[in-house]
C-alpha cells in the first residue's frame, strides 16, 4: 500500500490510499498545504494498526407473521398440520 500525496488546481494538497494494485482504497479530505496533508497521513502511518472494527453487517431479524394471541398463524391442509411449520420426519431423502 501507499499514499498519494497531490496538489489540486486550486492551491490544497489531498492524499489518496492506494492497494497494491494501484486501486484506491480511501481519499482524504483537502489541506490548506502540503505540511497538514503529510502530518495527517503520518498520523495514519501510526496509528492504523490500533484501528478499531464496528461492524454493522448484522441483519435485521425477521418478523414472524403472528395470528391472535401473539402466536403463528395455523396452516393446515385438508385439516392436516402444515408439516413446513411442525417439522419433518427425520428420515433423509432417498
């Protein structure tokens, strides 16, 4: 990985995180000179391998269809239990 120190048209000075692939991983913001955009990624360098992960990757439980009284709807099939909602045999496929 490296960063990309660059100065833009109108006098900042940005940096840009890139793989080894050349790809950009992150950019950051623009710094009034070239001082502040070298202190900031310094400050990276030194701190990146004490970053911390949140992860928001859990997903949303799904909400249960529920009949009166709080409990699932009964399905039944010509008066017979839908075998989807009370489980199968337990014997595998053939």
């Amino acid at each position: 990985m490296k960063f990309l120190i660059a100065a833009a048209d109108t006098g900042t000075y940005g940096f840009t995180l890139l793989d080894d692939d050349g790809q950009a991983i992150a950019t950051g913001r623009q710094y009034p000179d070239k001082a502040a955009a070298l202190a900031v990624v310094a400050d990276m360098m030194r701190e990146i391998g004490s970053a911390e992960i949140e992860e928001r990757t859990e997903p949303a439980e799904p909400v249960a269809p529920t009949g009166p009284g709080g409990t699932p709807p009964s399905r039944t099939v010509r008066g017979e239990p839908d075998l989807a909602r009370i489980g199968r045999s337990g014997i595998p496929p053939v």
